[in-house]
C-alpha cells in the first residue's frame, strides 16, 4: 500500500514538472503598431453612387467596407472578359495552353464578336492567327469581343465549354452569384454575376495571376493598323489606379470594376448598372479615395515569422513554433490599428512527427467583437518522432494527464 502510494507521488511529481517546463502557447503579438491617427474619428458615410449595385472591397481580406445591392445578380457586360483572363491564365499555369500558341482568328469568332457588330473588337485578320498573348492583350486592352472568342474556341474547342469552365474556375473563387453563358460578356440567357463576385474576381486574378492581371493597366494597344485605347479613363487620371476593366451594354448599363495599390493597401471598387461613361469614373474614383482616405492596411504578421508556441508530445523536440505561411494584412478604419485582439485556437494535444507547412490551428483577428481576418497557422519547423523510451514515457504522461 505504501509503495503504491510513493509510486503515485513519483508519478503525479513527474507529471506537475513536465507540464510546468512544457512551453505554453504564447499570445500573438501584432507587429510593431504605427501611431494611431490624429483624427481617428468614425468612418463617414461612403459617396453617393449613381448606379444599381456596388461595392467598394479590401483586397487583403475580401471584406466588404461598403456597398448597395452588391450580392443582386446582374448582367456584367465586357467585365466578363477578367473571367476570360482568369481562366486561360490558370490553364496557361496548368501547362494546357501557352503564350506563345498559336490562337486564330475563326470566321465564328470574327462574325460574332468583329469588326462588323455593335461590340468591342480587336481588328485581327479572319482566318489569320496570332500568338495567344497578343490575342488576349487585344481582348483586356480593346475589349475585343473576337479576341476573348478566339482565345475561348483555342482554349476549349468552343465558347460553349470554354464557358463550362469559366462556371468551375467561378465557384472555386467562391463566385456565388454568378453563371457565365460565353466568354465576353455580350448579352445571353442567364448570363448574370454581383457586384461582390466582380470584385472577388478582380482579387483572386491579382493574386492568382499577377503577371496576367498586369496586361489591364496597359493604356492602349495596337493590331495592324488599328491603335485602340483603354476604356478604364482612370489610368489616366490616378496612377495608384491598374486596372480592371470596364463594360457597357443597353442591359447592363455602364460598369466599372477598378482596383488602386496605395502602399501596402489594395482596394478594388465595382460599379454596374451606371448612367454613363464618365458617371461610372467619378463613382469610382470618388470610392477609391474615400476607402483610402478612412481606412488603412497594415501587415500584423510576416510570413514564416514565429507568432505561438505548443507543447509536442513523443517528438524529438518538446515544442513545435507556429506561424504563417503568407503575410497577414489587416484593413481597418483609421486610427483603430491598436485596438485590434488577435485570438488563437490551437489543438491541446499534439503528437508527433509533424510536418514542416503542416496545419495546425487558426489565428483571428478581431475588432468590435468581430472577425476581420482569420488565417491558418502551420508548423515553421518539422518535429520527428521520439525514439522508443521517451514515446513510452510521454505514453504514460499523456495518460496520467487525461484523467
């Protein structure tokens, strides 16, 4: 009996020691703040818009800052072609088409969406090709209707599958709202999208894609003999401004996708449904500045930067550092950067081996009791296994642990 109860001390000593020196999941700390504003005052209300939906987005976390009927579905007109850009970049990146192909110019494509309709066109030659990336250079910059058909029957076979995968690539973006009938945004039985999915677009092809995305800041463009410039005016007038992409028929109206980098900070505005070229500008433009002006960007943790720490049973080493894999931005109202609470939820147990990249547990960002961004946290180093005696020796611990 007495040894029993010596045994049961040892035990429960062995048991208080390695929980005591076990390291504790430490709190996250925000890289270092920047003086709060001098005016961090609440955020006014945003511009008037002249349109039937929009939405101004923060491209680092996807988050609406305002808006007006942006999840109402809608026809997007030639903003469909940063549709059209997304998936032949993520089919160029999949090895199925290259910039140097080949594309040409069928009689479909030329007849449909060329010279001699009421749409956009780029000015290549029927029957004539042209290498891929000047066929969609011609389809982003001139908007050419006949370009983005070219490339969709060269992508695809024909407009009606490359529109098969359009929907796909739509729904892994998180495209809710939306369902694409061709690949350039002329008018077709549901053929519609939101605001929100625009701008959803817009951030996943910058992030997806960059080098693709970059063809959209180009102001003009030149096919044979025919110099076409940018529809979006706003590379003219801002220079923070680099894309997207305007559209405009009867039934859409005048729309507007635009996206500005000012520093760290992105924002990607929408506006569809517009009375004119020139409204659809100035809504834009007066969006942009406003989400600029109240609200800023900060990176609060750096990717591969240690932000906790967990206890590890049966490894070689008793605790694994836990990171980020990518930067985390967060976008708040001015002023308001220090009341941020990052929170973080991570497994009590973990045991060994675990894998360098491996997921484990999620940091929040909170404000006001909400969340305004929320990433994975994974192992920054690998964790081997234990050899025989301390994984029997944890064995023990874990179970006298658990009751």
């Amino acid at each position: 009996m007495k040894s029993r109860f010596v045994l049961a001390t040892l035990a429960t000593f062995a048991v208080g020691l390695a929980l005591a020196q076990s390291p504790q999941p430490a709190t996250p700390q925000p890289a270092a703040a920047q003086p709060a504003a001098s005016d961090a005052l609440p955020v006014p209300p945003p511009p008037e818009v002249t349109g039937t939906a929009w939405v101004l987005m923060d491209a680092a976390s996807g988050n609406v800052l305002a808006g007006e009927n942006y999840d109402e579905q809608l026809e997007p007109a030639s903003i469909t072609k940063v549709m059209t850009s997304y998936v032949i970049a993520a089919e160029m990146a999949a090895g199925k088409v290259s910039r140097d192909d080949q594309v040409m110019m069928t009689e479909n494509a030329w007849r449909t969406g060329g010279a001699g309709t009421d749409g956009s066109y780029s000015g290549f030659e029927v029957n004539q090709s042209a290498p891929l990336l000047e066929m969609e250079k011609g389809m982003v910059v001139q908007s050419g209707n006949d370009a983005a058909i070219a490339l969709a029957e060269h992508v695809a076979g024909s407009e009606q599958a490359f529109a098969a995968l359009m929907n796909q690539y739509a729904q892994r973006i998180g495209m809710e709202k939306s369902h694409f009938v061709n690949a350039t945004g002329l008018p077709g039985e549901g053929h519609i999208t939101s605001a929100r999915d625009l701008a959803l677009l817009g951030r996943a092809l910058i992030r997806d894609y960059p080098e693709a995305y970059s063809y959209n800041k180009i102001k003009e463009f030149t096919v044979g003999n025919i110099t076409q410039p940018n529809r979006n005016v706003l590379l003219w007038r801002d220079a923070s401004v680099d894309g997207i992409k305007t559209g405009h028929t009867s039934a859409a109206g005048y729309c507007l996708m635009a996206s500005a980098k000012r520093g760290d900070q992105r924002l990607i505005s929408v506006v569809m449904g517009s009375t004119s070229e020139s409204q659809r500008a100035r809504d834009s433009q007066a969006l942009l500045n406003w989400g600029f002006r109240f609200y800023e960007t900060h990176e609060m943790y750096k990717a591969g930067a240690q932000v906790a720490q967990q206890k590890v049973w049966k490894g070689q080493e008793n605790e694994v550092r836990l990171g980020l894999a990518e930067p985390l931005l967060v976008t708040v109202p001015r002023g308001r950067y220090e009341q941020l609470k990052p929170m973080m939820d991570v497994p009590a147990t973990l045991v060994a081996p675990i894998e360098k990249g491996q997921a484990i547990g999620t940091v929040k960002v909170m404000l006001d009791d909400k969340v305004i961004a929320q990433r994975p946290l994974v192992a920054i180093g690998g964790i081997e296994q234990a050899g025989f005696f301390k994984r029997l020796w944890h064995e023990l611990l874990m179970w006298w642990h658990s009751m």
